[in-house]
C-alpha cells in the first residue's frame, strides 16, 4: 500500500497514524480537481459552477450516510474535526438537557476533545462529572460501568484508546446506557480507521470522528446524531446557511444537516472525505483489519523480547488494534523520540491529549508508535533495532 501514498516515497518509517494518517494520490487528486473543476461557494449561486459544489458538498452526505449506516443523510453534520463534533455534542445538547444533580459518565481513556467540553458544561449546569477507571490490563472492567445509575444523562466512551489502543466494548456501554435513558456519545476517532462502523448496530445516540485519521483530509469531522435529537438541539454556531428567515429579533433554523452548518463550508474537504471512503472501501475492512492484526501481533512479540522498556496494552490482542505506547526504562520519551527521527521514524510522544488517563497510569507520557496500512513488518524491524541502539546509548550515558 505504501505506493499509494506519496509522502511515504520520502525517506520516512510513518509510525504516527493515529496523529493523522498519511493521504493516497487518490485523495489529493480528488481535492486539486475540485480547485480546478467545480470551486465556487455551494448553496448560494444559481449558476452552474455554484450547483457542481453544491451537489458534490450534499453527496457527500450521502456517502458518510452509507459507510456508517446511518437512517438518513440528515443525520450528518460535517464539522472542522472530531474536537469540534464534540464541543457541538457538549454545548448544543448538555447545555440544554442537563441539570443540577445529573450526571455524566465518562472513560478516564477519552481524549481531553471528549473531556473539557464536559467538564465545562457540568459546572455550567451543576451536574456531577463522572469516571469509569482502568484496570491493570488497560481495560475497564464491568464492574466500572455500574457508574452508569439512573442519574446519568450521558455516557461518553471512545470507542478506542489513543494511549493504549484498547478497544471498548461500546455496544455493552450504549446498551445499559439506554436502560437508565442516558444518551451515548462515542468518539470513533481511533477505531473509524480500522473497523467497520454501524450506527445502527451499535444504536449510539451521537458519533464523531475526524476525516484525516482515515486517509482524508484535515479540516473536516463528522458528527453523526439521531436525527430526533438533532433536529430538538439548538445550532451550536449561527450565521450564514443555517437559517431559514431571518428578522431584526429572531431567526428560523434551516432543516437538518445545514442547521449545524453554519458559514462556508469545506467542499474540498468533503470531496476529499468522499474519496477517501472509497479508497478503504476498494481495499475493505476485512483486508485492512488483517494486514493490522498480523502487524500488531508482530510488533507485540518483537517489543515484547525487549527487556528495557514498559508497555501500555492489553494483553488480549483482540481487544487491541494499532496504537501501542511505550517507555524506555529511565530514557525521556522526548528523547526517544527525537532520536527515532534521526533515524527517520516518526514517532508521537507526549501525554497524547489525554493526561487525566496517564496520571491515573502513574506515567507523564510516553513514546506511542500507530500502524496504518502502509506499515509493514520491516517498520518494525528498523524501529526495535533503533530502540536497542537508543537503549546502548543511554545505558553508555547513565553509567558516566
Ligand atoms: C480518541 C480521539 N478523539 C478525538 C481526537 C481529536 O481529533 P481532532 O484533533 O481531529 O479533532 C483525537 C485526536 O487525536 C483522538 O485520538
């Protein structure tokens, strides 16, 4: 697959997809045609330049519709990214549907774009913020999720970790959610790019991911809400496109997707999501979650065989997919990763946008390397024989 990226013809190992992953010729086509064919503002002109972005702008709704199998396209809503689907989720619905005393129910695995936003609203409305911990083995256990009582309003749950990579049992959540009527939110940021998404087998109430974790571009998320209760939330920002009639003190909405659509949106972008579905779609689940599956496990044995550093992931491999966090023993991630780029491998290391996770770990950050499928097994190797070269060298520095 690496031919189909062309940054990756570059001297670089890309171990950081779950940062962003990498964009094939397919989609970066796919952008620079829109500039050159069929650009001007969608919804506002009559002529035909305006009409070409307009449909390309609307099928993609159709398009994201299909791939996550939701009821209609109305229950799509683009957005700049995942942060942004979850501020929308937190201020359009929390603000309006939580109260004193409510609570709300979070994974100490979500990122702070599923955290903040919370925590904002709760003091906002008085509610009571809570936590659903991880064991040892990087996984909650049943026993967390009897946080879920008939206090909690809503749940929010990644559907995979970006530290750990586990993969949560989602369905499980939504289901005792649904018999307290607490609302699900899941952040398929993480998982959308490995995993068949089903809306309406999983029967969340909202979902939200971001296009360029999975081989789109960056500036366009999705949120994906049932249409019920999008069409009962107020819209988060206002302005042109998303209004109906405007007079001088008070304004109608215009019908679901455009009311959370506000000002000019990112044609490009969605032209480039559009492609970007129908790259992992010509390739299909099933083929990208094999070649993931042989990569993890291959990873797993060989960081595994190496005694100096501590890794963060559960043992079950099947509740693990493509995000493995490490640390050398006494060696900053910093400087691991630093020196891994020296070697041309880019890793992320850091506290990875999800500190209240790590301070529950007892960890300040860590190295994390991500597989897409344009790693190989031979990433692999040059990064273990980079990591025992880092280990030598410091071992050389701490014994001076
Ligand atoms: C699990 C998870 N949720 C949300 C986000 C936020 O995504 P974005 O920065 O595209 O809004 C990320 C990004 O790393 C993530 O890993």
């Amino acid at each position: 697959m690496k031919e189909d990226f062309p940054i990756l013809k570059e001297n670089v190992i890309y171990l950081d997809s779950a940062a962003t992953s990498q964009k094939p010729l397919c989609v970066i086509n796919k952008m620079s045609e829109y500039y050159k064919k069929s650009n001007a503002n969608p919804h506002r002109g009559a002529y035909d330049l305006s009409v070409k972005s307009t449909s390309i702008y609307d099928n993609a709704h159709e398009v994201v519709k299909e791939f996550i199998n939701a009821r209609s396209s109305k229950e799509i809503i683009f957005t700049k990214n995942a942060t942004e689907s979850l501020n929308l989720i937190a201020y359009s619905y929390g603000l309006d549907n939580l109260n004193e005393g409510d609570e709300v129910v979070l994974s100490i695995m979500e990122h702070h774009s599923d955290l903040v936003p919370w925590q904002i609203i709760c003091k906002k409305k008085k509610a009571v913020l809570k936590y659903m911990y991880v064991n040892e083995n990087y996984e909650i256990d049943d026993s967390e999720f009897d946080k879920i009582t008939s206090k909690t309003k809503i749940v929010g749950i990644t559907h995979v970790s970006n530290v750990t990579g586990t993969i949560n049992d989602v369905k499980k959540i939504i289901n005792l959610a649904h018999k307290v009527n607490a609302k699900v939110v899941v952040d398929a940021s993480q998982s959308i790019p490995h995993m068949k998404i089903d809306v309406q087998d999983l029967a969340c109430d909202f979902l939200v991911f971001s296009a360029h974790k999975m081989y789109g571009p960056m500036g366009i998320g999705v949120l994906y809400g049932q249409e019920e209760l999008l069409s009962k939330m107020n819209p988060f920002l206002m302005g042109g496109d998303m209004i109906e009639y405007v007079y001088e003190q008070d304004t109608t909405f215009a019908p679901l997707s455009q009311k959370f659509e506000a000002g000019t949106q990112n044609v490009e972008g969605a032209y480039g999501l559009v492609e970007a579905i129908n790259y992992i779609n010509k390739i299909g689940y099933d083929k990208i979650q094999k070649h993931e599956k042989e990569l993890l496990k291959y990873a797993r044995e060989k960081l595994e065989k190496l005694t100096f550093i501590d890794l963060y992931y559960p043992k079950n491999i099947s509740n693990h997919t493509s995000v493995i966090s490490f640390n050398i023993k006494n060696v900053h991630p910093h400087d691991v990763a630093t020196l891994l780029d020296r070697a041309h491998i880019a890793v992320r290391s850091g506290n990875h946008c999800a500190q209240p996770l790590l301070r529950k770990l007892n960890i300040d950050s860590t190295v994390r390397i991500s597989f897409s499928i344009y790693n190989d097994k031979n990433d692999i190797d040059v990064l273990v024989n980079e990591l025992n070269k880092i280990y030598e060298m410091f071992k050389k520095f701490n014994k001076e």
